[in-house]
DNA sequence: CTAGTTGCAAAGAGTTTGCATGGCG
DNA sequence: CGCCATGCAAACTCTTTGCAACTAG
C-alpha cells in the first residue's frame, strides 16, 4: 500500500520495531518522534495503513478512551493471540499452540468462531503479579 | 450510588434490562428511549455511574471508535467471559465451567493472570456462522 | 516530473461538564 | 424543602480531513 519510504515513516517503523510490546497511544508516539519531527497527522495516517496492513493492532486502553497501537509486524506474532497486561500495558503473545487449544475449547463450549486477530486478552502479566 | 429514581433513570433500566445481550452505543440507546425524553447527557451519566457499579461492562465496537455498553446486571453474569459477534453485535456469555478452563490455559501457558471482567472474546457467533 | 506524503489548521465525532431548572423523597 | 438529577449548550479530547507545499523515485 504505501509506496514511499519517507522519513516520518522510517522514525515510526523504527520506533515501533523497538517498542514491540508496548500498547502506546498515537499521542505518545508523535511525543516519542518528535526530535524527528514527525506530525501527529502523519503518526495517525501511518498508522491507519499499518492497521490495514495487519501490521499494528488498535485496542482500546481499558478505563480510558483513548486508542493504543501495538506493533504486532513480527511474523510469529500474526493470527496470534494477545494478552495485554492491565498494569504495565506490555502486550505478549501466545503460542500459537496455546492460542489454538483456547479457540477450540470456545468452538466446543459456545459454537463461537473466536477471531485471534481481533480479540486481546486482559488481566495481569507474570511479571506485574509478583508486587 | 443513585439516590433517587428518576424517570430517566428507570426507562433506561427497563431498556437494559430487555436488550440485556446487545452492545449499544450511548447514541443508540437515547435514540431508543427518545419516546421517553431521556437526554443524552442522562444517558452517559447514568451508563457510567451503571459501569462503576458493574452493572455494565464498556467495550469498543471493532473497527468503531464509539464505545457500546452491554448491560450486565444479571447475577449469573458478573465475572464470566464474554464472547461478541462481530456481524450482529450480539453478547454472549460463556458458561463458568468453560470460562474457568481457559482461563487455567492462559494461566498455564504464559503465567498470566486473565481478568475475566475486561476481557470481551471477539469472533462470529453460531447463529451468523450459517450465513 | 508525477504522484504519494506531509503539516497545519479546521472540521468531526463522541463524550464530558457547568449551571440553572426541575423533581424525588 | 433540600438535594440529587436532568437538560441544554458549551467545552474537550481524540481523530480525521482538505489543501497547498514538499519530496521520493
């Protein structure tokens, strides 16, 4: 889809790719780019397109209302489930074996065709319950 | 909370209460009780004093920035998973049994601690699968 | 040179809030 | 009668869009 490499989107590529796991807001990105000089426009376009792409995964931060954006580019981390953590915000992926076994128990139980691409898992990660 | 019962308060209620299953937009519902002249502002200050309570969960329409509300005051309700068709909107519920084995699945393949009260499981319902 | 991208500022959409009025108890 | 809740409209926040200027290829 996109046809130029410009230099707004090289800064959020290479941000994105280094902050992975991370559900950021587009307003915390455009902060994040900004010795870059990239515009919150340009964050908000390059987004929607790596959305489309399947590239980036929008969720809602539970008990805002506000949209973050994770980078999900990584091959292995497509079509997989996510968990996010509702403290630290760090997403995390679950294999692809774990992730199937859940879709089946949901098609068993419910008859329920879960999409892995849509759905985010909440609660608390390992590393966030040891407080 | 509430301390008094308004007029306002009870028709939205009652709506809720009859639509338990489906996830509506604030929009929607006043759109709904216009023929007891609830105002908007009513609506969302009585949806968000109803989620305080629990008695609503919030969710993100996929693909929609607006944000639904699914009336979840029923008992046996509180606390299970929640599964969301993507085509019809529909909520479902997924039983305590099932609900608690995959929530041990996430437990025991990533250590994570599911909360079953924010997460909304998204997919196509049994009924929009024969489509 | 041509067409995709950007920045800026204005427009939108959804939601929240201030304040005077109205209504429950 | 006192206080909470409502209605209305203005304020806000986040996001999208129009358009002229810019730039990658």
């Amino acid at each position: 889809m996109s046809k130029y490499v410009t230099r707004q989107r090289r800064a959020l590529l290479d941000y994105l790719g280094t902050h992975a796991d991370e559900a950021l807001s587009a307003q915390e990105i455009a902060a994040a780019l900004e010795g870059a000089r990239v515009s919150l426009s340009a964050v908000y376009r390059n987004l929607a397109e790596l959305e489309a792409e399947g590239l980036v995964r929008r969720t809602e931060r539970p008990g805002t209302r506000e949209a973050c954006y994770c980078f999900i580019g990584a091959e292995e981390c497509r079509g997989c489930l996510h968990l996010q953590c509702k403290r630290c915000g760090r997403t995390f992926h679950m294999d692809a074996a774990g992730a199937e076994q859940l879709k089946s128990v949901v098609e068993k139980a419910e008859g329920f065709a879960l999409d892995k691409g849509d759905t985010v898992l909440y609660g608390v990660c390992e590393i966030c319950r040891d407080d």
